[in-house]
C-alpha cells in the first residue's frame, strides 16, 4: 500500500474505489468510520497528506498544484479500478484538481465529484488565516469550533498544529479561483450554518459541470463529522449505480 492511502478495517471487496480528501489540519483519520457506513461494495480510500499522523516527519506542500501531482503519482497505480472522488472544505479543491489531473494524463474522469463544504470560486477573502499569530489562530479555530480550548491552550499542541494548519490555510487562499468544467457529475453538500464556507459559495459548484446537485445537513462546517452517517447514506446511494456496473 502507497504511503498516500490509508485503509481502515479490511476495506472492501468489490473493486470499487472510493478515494477521500481531507478538509484544512486533518489527514486520513477523518475517514475512519467510512468503511463501516459505506459497506463492504467500496474500498474507502483516504489520502493521507505529508506532515500529519503516520507522515508527520514528511514536509507538508502548501502549493494545491504542487501537491495534487504528488498525489497523483502516489495513487495512479489504482486508477484500473471505477473509482469516484470525496473532498471536504480544502480537501473538496484537491478533489477537483485531482480530477483535471486525472482526466490529463488518462482520458478519464471519475463517475462522481463529491464536493463537501467547499468552494473553488472564492475570491477576496478578507481574513488570510495562514499569516495569524499563534493568539489569533488560537482565537479562530477556537470560534470556527473545530478545536477545544484545551487544545489550543497547550504549547505543545501549537508546536505541532499551528504550522500544519497555517500551511493548508495558505494552500487554499493562494488557489486562484477555478473556471474549467468537469466532464463527470458533481454531487455538493453543504450546511447554511456553515460560517467558514459560505452556503452560497459551494452552490456556485453548479457552474462546473452539466450534472450537479446538492444536498444540505445541518450543522456548521463539521457537518462531515457531525453528520457522518447521513452524508455516508447520501453518498451511497449515488454510488450504487456504478457500484453494481464494476
């Protein structure tokens, strides 16, 4: 197994390939629980990114270009395989690049974009995270509720973290806004209390390919975590299609 996918539990067994994106300071853990939701039909397949968990002695890469074709050569292997991709928040712009990657060096697209809590579209934020101090950034994750405060109030946590998520943040305000159209559907999901990407924001995925929907889960950003079972079902059944043709 390639150092850029990690499995958890046996995977599974019907040579569907699922491949999953992580969102902004997270790595292929976030995906844990997936092969139990999304059964045994799918091999959920996170990308595990340089600079966290079982990589965390590797540098991280803050260009998205950069990285999407390390990425690339690290899975190209399993690309034999039907396969669709997942991305939530930064990990939904490694998705869509991954996928133009892709289709320029094989001719094919995967038969589903999953786009979770995302935006390629974005232009002039106003808050650049990657250049905050260690109090602000402290004081932003802790608002954006995806850290606790015992967290972020430990040095060592900080040692380790902050120039991780500095790193994704700067990946993703340096990423020019998108303009090019997929040649697959994409499937978005969203929550309108999401206040780190805006709602509207990753309903403009509409523009990018001719077969688009979207699906909303309560909760903010972290509806991925919160709502995991949901998305997991949501997911599925538009797998099932492709699933019962591999």
């Amino acid at each position: 197994m390639t150092s850029w996918i990690s499995q958890f539990g046996s995977g599974g067994t019907a040579g569907y390939d699922l491949f999953c994106l992580p969102m902004a300071g997270s790595g292929a853990t976030l995906y844990r629980g997936w092969q139990k939701m999304l059964g045994s039909e799918v091999n959920v397949l996170p990308i595990q990114l340089p600079g966290r968990e079982n990589r965390m002695n590797e540098k991280a890469v803050g260009n998205c270009f950069e990285l999407v074709d390390m990425i690339y050569e690290g899975i190209k292997d399993r690309l034999d395989a039907p396969f669709s991709i997942f991305g939530h928040s930064m990990g939904g712009i490694l998705a869509y690049e991954l996928t133009r990657k892709i289709y320029r060096e094989t001719g094919r697209y995967p038969d589903i974009l999953f786009m979770s809590g995302t935006t390629i579209t974005r232009a002039g934020r106003k808050v650049y995270v990657g250049n905050m101090t260690d109090d602000e950034l402290a004081a932003y994750l802790e608002n954006n509720g995806g850290t606790s405060r015992e967290l972020l109030d430990m040095e060592e946590f900080r040692k380790a973290y902050f120039p991780l998520i500095r790193g994704d943040y700067t990946l993703v305000e340096t990423y020019p806004p998108a303009s090019e159209k997929v040649g697959c559907p994409i499937r978005a999901f969203a929550s309108r209390e999401d206040t780190e990407v805006a709602c509207s924001d990753t309903e403009r995925l509409c523009e990018f390919s001719d077969d688009y929907s979207i699906s909303y889960y309560e909760g903010g950003h972290f509806f991925i975590r919160d709502k995991a079972e949901e998305l997991c079902r949501s997911i599925r059944t538009e797998l099932d299609k492709y699933i019962a043709r591999s």
